[in-house]
C-alpha cells in the first residue's frame, strides 16, 4: 500500500474513532444506564455536555474533509503519482487532523484553541491544494 492511501485509511480509522469513543461512548452509555433512550439523541437538536458537542463538530469536520482527501488520493493512484513530497504531505494530513479533532474535543473553546485548531486545519487544507497541484503537474 502506498503511502497516501495508508495515510487516508488512517484518516478512515481516525474519523470512525473520533466517532466510537466520543459520539458512540456518550450516546451508549446513557442508552445503557436508563438515562436517555435511543430516539433522544436528535440531529436537529443541540444537546449534550459541551465535550459532546465539540466531539460532533470534531467528527462533522472529519466527514467533510475525508471525501476531499479521498478524491485526491484516487487521483494520485490511479495515476500512479508518487514522490517524497506526496508521501510527506499525505502523512501530514491524517497528523493535523488527529490534532485538530483533539484540540476540538479536548479544550474548551477559547481564542487560543481556535487559533491552534485553525491552524492544523491550514496545514490540512494546505497539504490538499499542494497535492491537488502535484496531480495536475504530472
């Protein structure tokens, strides 16, 4: 397996954790205990702790970047384009997911954990438009 497919099955594996441990643990656990009941857990509606609610924008976010990463790592398989540079900048971007998810779920929100959480995402959305444009250069 080349690298920027393992580093997007590592994305893969990363957003399904953030899922189970965070979203799926809250959820699970108070289903479980007789705190809540299954239907109780809307998607329209804004509930939880504020670690919950960070957790479903972390995972949120995770969903709407992975398709994106997807897309350009088919790209640069089927076309069979690989180089240093694609293997180094395919590894950074599971790497300031994982930390941005984390400074998400973790930290409450201030102006430093959202600077520090905007700042993985640059690096992340960086990384894709220098890939983008490593695909394109081939």
């Amino acid at each position: 397996m080349a690298i920027p497919e393992l580093s997007l099955m590592l994305f893969a594996l990363w957003t399904l954790g953030v899922l189970t441990v965070t979203i799926g643990w809250y959820r699970w656990s108070r289903i479980l205990l007789g705190q809540a009941a299954i239907h109780q857990f809307r998607s329209d509606d804004v509930q939880g702790e504020d670690w919950y609610r960070r957790a479903m924008r972390a995972h949120a976010n995770c969903i709407e970047n992975l398709p994106v990463f997807g897309a350009i790592v088919l790209v640069l398989s089927q076309h069979q384009i690989d180089s240093p540079l694609i293997d180094a900048l395919s590894l950074a971007v599971p790497a300031a997911r994982v930390v941005q998810s984390l400074m998400h779920i973790c930290f409450v929100e201030s102006k430093r954990t959202v600077s520090i959480r905007f700042t993985f995402f640059s690096v992340q959305f960086c990384c894709f438009f220098v890939l983008i444009g490593c695909a394109l250069w081939h």
